[in-house]
C-alpha cells in the first residue's frame, strides 16, 4: 500500500465564512499538494483539526475527500480516539468507504495508560475491524509515549500496518530494524525528513508540506538518486521554515500562509484562534519573508 509512498499530507480542513467544511477549497488544494509531490494523505490528523469536527462531519469529509482523491494515491483517515469501543465503532464506519485505505489511530489521550494497556488498545481495535492500522504515536499531544518494543510487538499484528512516529530519530532506527520491511515507518516530525528516509523509513507525514512541498519532493527524490549534499542543503533550507509553521498552536500557521497564497481556507475553530497581524509579521520574518507580505499576499520565494 505505501511502496514508494514518500511524502504524505496531513491535510487541513478548510472552512468557510459560516465555520462549515469548504468542499471546494478542500479539493483545490488537494489537486495543488498533488501537484507539488504529495504521494499521500492523512485525513482527519490533528492538522485537520478533528478534535473540533463532529461524528458526521468527519464521515462526510471523508466521503467527499476520497470522491476528491478518487484513489489516486493512499487515504488514511483518522478514528482514534481515547475510547476503545468508540474507536473501534468508528473505524467500523470508516472502513466502509470507499478509496480510504487504513485507519490512523492515536494512542489513547488523558486516560495515560501503560505499554500493557496500549496494546490491549490496540489489540481490540484491530481484532474488531477490517481496515489496515496506521499507529499515531505522539507523545506531545497524549501525554504518554508508545515504546519502541510496543510498537515492534504490534506490528507483528496482521492488520497493524504502520506507524507514524513523533519520537527521536533513534526509534525510528529501531523500528527499522526491529520490524518487517513491508510495516510502513513514518516520521510525523517534518525537521526529520532527511534523516527518517536516509535511517530507512518510508518518509514523512507532513504538515510543511503545504507550503514547500516541491522543495521536499526534491529532498527526497535527491536522496533516491544518492544526491546526498542537494538533500542536505535543502534540508537546511527546510527545517527553521518547518519548526516556524509550529511556532503558533497548529494549524493557524499553515493556513495563514494558504490562506495569503490565496487558498481560501479559512482560519480555525476554537480553541484554536487564527493568527492576529502581530502573529503574521512574526511568522513571515521567521519563514524569512517580507515582514509586510503577510499583511497582504505571502511570497515564498527560496533564498534568504
């Protein structure tokens, strides 16, 4: 399913002056990240802000969003939650449409359970659904961290099928290592790009992707043609621009810049608050752009 899948979006969730999902803007960028080297998407992540869509909101952006693809390349949609039934009844409903592909499913969030009990998780999960299992592991936002040997365990599970890792880049060695070469190893950190795909994982998840997707197509397709110092230099390029789309709570960034780039995605929804002028000014001189683009239209120009 991911053979060659390099660069995958964790796309946005565009929303209109009313706070509804906007199914036009979500398909004109979807065609855009397609264009400039997305082989893949995560739909329904954290950058799409599901926590704040509701039950039907999500299966009808799902719905929509695999019309929008029409299995061009892998879907993954998120359905974890910190319940075990309620993931497990989702993901049920998930996997009945057509054109997704695997389920993401997070490590459980506030209850903070241990390795034992995440493996229980995710053992009724997979035992109880049809559809392959991406593991969302990301401490950051659970407030615990899968261990490197849990997920190795679980992997041994038919239908457990990756993993997008949000941990340093030393677990992601070890699930190289310790794993099948057909369990898809991602990194959800956008700075490890390079350094993921060079230790052997299949690539990144993105949200960076959004902005400088060609520049990361061209990254990795240098690290395939064994162009090590373009990748490098690129990756330079890259990373204070990628830890700048993070600078403000995710995705208010990203959608600011998409938004200037004339996008139409529409800011968030609360609790998380779209960028103020300050913000943006702030925001474009750490993307290194002209303090005053972001007050009009956003230029992303290489260079410094």
């Amino acid at each position: 399913m991911f053979e060659n899948v390099d660069l995958m979006t964790a796309i946005i969730t565009p929303f209109n002056e009313n706070d509804e999902i906007d199914y036009v803007a979500l398909k004109k960028l979807t065609n855009h990240l397609l264009e400039t080297g997305s082989r893949g998407f995560v739909i329904g992540g954290t950058t799409g802000e599901t926590p704040t869509l509701t039950h039907d909101e999500k299966l009808e952006i799902y719905k929509n969003f695999a019309v929008i693809v029409n299995k061009r390349v892998p879907v993954i949609a998120g359905t974890g939650s910190n319940n075990t039934k309620e993931t497990i009844n989702f993901t049920k409903e998930v996997e009945k449409i057509d054109g997704i592909d695997a389920a993401l499913v997070v490590v459980p969030y506030y209850n903070k359970p241990n390795q034992r009990c995440m493996k229980a998780h995710f053992k009724s999960v997979a035992d109880n659904t049809n559809i392959p299992i991406v593991i969302y592991n990301i401490p950051g936002r659970t407030g615990v961290s899968m261990d490197k040997e849990t997920i190795a365990e679980l992997s041994q599970e038919p239908s457990v099928v990756g993993v997008k890792q949000c941990n340093p880049i030393e677990d992601i060695e070890y699930l190289v290592d310790h794993t099948d070469q057909n369990f898809a190893i991602y990194t959800g950190e956008d700075a490890q790009t390079m350094y993921a795909k060079s230790a052997g994982a299949n690539g990144v998840i993105s949200v960076a992707s959004h902005i400088y997707g060609n520049e990361m197509r061209h990254l990795l397709d240098a690290l395939e043609q064994g162009q090590v110092s373009v990748a490098a230099k690129l990756q330079r390029f890259l990373t204070p621009r990628m830890n700048a789309l993070f600078m403000y709570p995710s995705p208010s960034p990203v959608k600011a810049v998409l938004n200037a780039q004339g996008f139409a995605v529409g800011g968030c929804r609360l609790p998380i608050l779209s960028l103020n002028n300050l913000e943006k000014q702030t925001l474009a001189k750490a993307l290194k752009l002209d303090e005053n683009a972001l007050m009009h239209k956003l230029s992303l120009e290489l260079g410094d």
